[in-house]
C-alpha cells in the first residue's frame, strides 16, 4: 500500500468516526423540539428515554462483544431524556401564568432581570428578554420564575442605572400569552413605562460600561459605517436606525451585525497567540482561550450564534489539550447536543439553526464540493471561496425561507 493509499484509508476512517456524534444532535434537537412544542408530553418523554437508556445500560453489561456501540447508543439516549427532563421540570413555574387573571386588557407588571441585549425593533421600540421573578395582577401578588419579553418605547425607560443584560427591571403594561414552541411564557407591552431599579452586577457592568464606551466612540465616525461597527464588533445594535436596517436586509447583509464563530475564532486566535509569547505550554494556551471565550459571551450578550460557537470551540481545545483533536462535524455535533441539553427552547431558535447549519455547510458539502469539483480543474483562492460560500448559502437558505427574525 503506497503512502498516498494510506492517506486516503485513514482521512476515510476520520470521516466516519466523524459522523457518530451527527445522531446524537438530530435526535436531541428532534426531542428538544418536541418537547418544547408540546410542553404536556415533556415528562411521557423524558421517563421513556430513561427506561430506554436504562434498558441499554443492562444489555451492555451482559454483552460479551459489541459493548462501545450500545454504550454510544446509551449516552445518546441519556442526553435526550436530559433535554426532556429540562422541559417537565420547567412546566410547574410556566403552568403558574395560566391561573393568573391576565385577560381584558388588565394592567400587569412584572420585576424581572434582564437576560439580553436591548435591541431597537424596526418600529423603533425596545425590545428584551428578561426572567420575572413576580407577577403583580392588581391587589395580588405571585412569585414566579418564568421568561418573558418586553417591549417598550425608549421615551418611557426611566431610572439612572442603565437598561441593559443583568439589570433589575420593573415593567408594568399589558400582556399576551405566548405559545409553544416560545421560550417567552408572556409578551408584556409596557404602555406604562419601565424603571431600571439596579444596574447590572459584576462582571456585567463592567460589559455594559465596556460596550456603552464603544458606541460612544463609534458614534463619531462617519455613517453608515459608524453605525455599524458596533454591530460588527460587539452585536450592539443600538445605533443602527429603521432605514439603515431594512437596506441591510434588502441586500441580504444583516447577518454582518451579528456577532458569531469568525468573532470567536478571533477572539481564541489572540489569546492563543499572547499565551504562546509568553511562553505558555499547552495547557496554557488552552486554558487562556477558554478563559477569552467565556469571557466574550459575556462582553457581545449570550445570542444562539455566539453559543454555538463558544461551545464548539471549548469542546475542540478541551480535545487538544488531551491531545485527540476533534473533527469538525463531530465538534459541532457534540457542541449542539449538550447545547439542547442545557436550554431545549434553542430548539426553535432561528438564528442557533442558521449558525449550525451554516457551519455543517462548511464543513461537510463545502469540502466535498471543493474536492471533488474545484480542486481538480481550478484550483485557487478565488474559486476555493466561492465554494464554500456557495454551499453555505445553499445550506442555510431552506431556514431563511421560513422567515421570521433572527432571535
């Protein structure tokens, strides 16, 4: 067998072993979905996925041959009933909003902590995500623990600390209740204003006052593109007006402005790069770009893309440093799986299947298009990028089709 034979047998082999992980996510995502689609099947489903992963358990410790593949099979299973569990356990606070007396228009208000950015909507409001904590109907008072979503016009913000991710917030309007598959149990329009009562804790303001300054200083530069920097740089969206988003829009670039894998790609480069200065062994280098990547969540606000991203990236360093480097699909694989496990409602996540879909389009149909068709005839660093570029945009085009918002 030549050099080249061997090459080839073992990049095959790569392939494969890469592809194992691929049913761990379509069958988290397809449980995660569901279960968050049909919030009363949650527990049915979690409970059968025990019994399952349970029944795998006892059969591989009988079995004499064939053990990895049923383990596999196992842990696979286990994850998904972790994704449901997540579900059910969440049912007994999200079930407390339907005994509330929210209809007719009454007025309702809500003390909350915001849990993301503040983005301004294409009709000029606010809009946050935020967990309450009490729910206030008239005379009564609930304590609860449930997502919700607000909005409001900037005019009717009042309160010094500023409004931003980890504030302590009081909103007081009307409310919608939401419906499956939403992560928001209530949408509350506050005609009646908000008041910022605390400003975000450490490390949290120190993000604010980071990503604040720089708007700031982008603002003086000459727009449009001073009003973009932020949203390249940071995600911070603020500046970018009605009229400048739908031209962003229109020529299919408003993905610019959101914050993904180049931006932590970028980020881990650096901190690779500083530690390897400083003379750091592996496990430094390592340990410095986790530490850039949790800390950059934190600084652009925790969108699907972002931790999407954070996560393969943690997943593939933790694989360097024990020197089995991940491939690419079975990162992302993996990245997503324990993603779902964590929060099922990025399920239904537009902008978190956009950023796993488009890294799956690099990653699988890309390479094969490039080597297959461009490699052999063209080689070169114009056609090599439009191949990529090209398999991505086919990839991710069946999710834009559906439309909707990037959340």
């Amino acid at each position: 067998m030549s050099a080249g034979e061997a090459r080839t047998g073992f990049a095959r082999g790569a392939a494969k072993r890469d592809l194992r992980l691929v049913p761990f996510a379509v069958g988290s995502w397809a449980v995660a979905y569901a279960a968050i689609s049909l919030p009363a099947a949650a527990l049915p489903i979690a409970l059968a996925l025990w019994l399952g992963a349970g029944a795998c358990v006892v059969v591989c410790v009988r079995m004499e041959r064939g053990r990895g593949v049923l383990a596999l099979v196992a842990a696979g299973i286990a994850l998904a009933a972790v994704t449901a569990s997540h579900v059910a356990l969440a049912q007994a606070d999200r079930g407390i909003v339907a005994t509330l007396e929210l209809s007719g228009g009454r007025a309702v208000a809500l003390e909350v902590t915001v849990t993301s950015k503040v983005e301004v909507t294409s009709r000029g409001e606010l809009r946050f995500d935020a967990d309450a904590w009490q729910v206030d109907v008239g005379p009564s008072h609930t304590a609860v623990r449930i997502p919700v979503t607000i909005t409001v016009a900037p005019s009717a913000v009042s309160g010094k600390p500023a409004l931003d991710l980890g504030s302590t917030v009081w909103a007081a309007g009307t409310t919608m209740l939401t419906a499956a598959p939403d992560r928001s149990v209530l949408w509350l329009f506050a005609s009646r204003g908000v008041e910022v009562r605390a400003g975000p804790p450490w490390p949290l303001s120190v993000s604010a006052d980071t990503r604040t300054a720089f708007v700031a200083r982008a603002a003086e530069l000459p727009a449009p593109g001073g009003d973009l920097l932020p949203g390249l740089a940071v995600g911070d969206t603020r500046a970018v007006g009605p009229e400048l988003d739908l031209a962003m829009k229109t020529s299919s670039l408003s993905h610019l402005t959101a914050v993904s894998g180049a931006n932590c790609a970028l980020v881990v480069g650096i901190a690779f790069a500083l530690a390897a200065l400083l003379g750091a062994a592996r496990w430094g280098r390592v340990a410095s770009g986790i530490a850039a990547l949790m800390a950059f969540p934190v600084l652009v606000t925790p969108e699907p893309s972002v931790v999407r991203a954070a996560a393969m990236a943690t997943i593939a360093m933790l694989a360097v440093l024990l020197g089995r480097t991940g491939a690419g699909i079975g990162v992302l694989s993996l990245a997503i799986t324990v993603l779902l496990a964590a929060d099922p409602w990025l399920a239904a996540s537009l902008g978190f299947a956009l950023s796993a879909a488009a890294t799956a389009g690099l990653l699988v149909p890309a390479g094969a298009l490039h080597k297959s068709w461009v490699a052999p005839r063209r080689p070169s660093t114009t056609t090599s990028t439009c191949a990529f570029s090209s398999a991505t945009r086919v990839v991710t085009t069946s999710f834009t089709a559906c439309g909707g918002e990037l959340r």
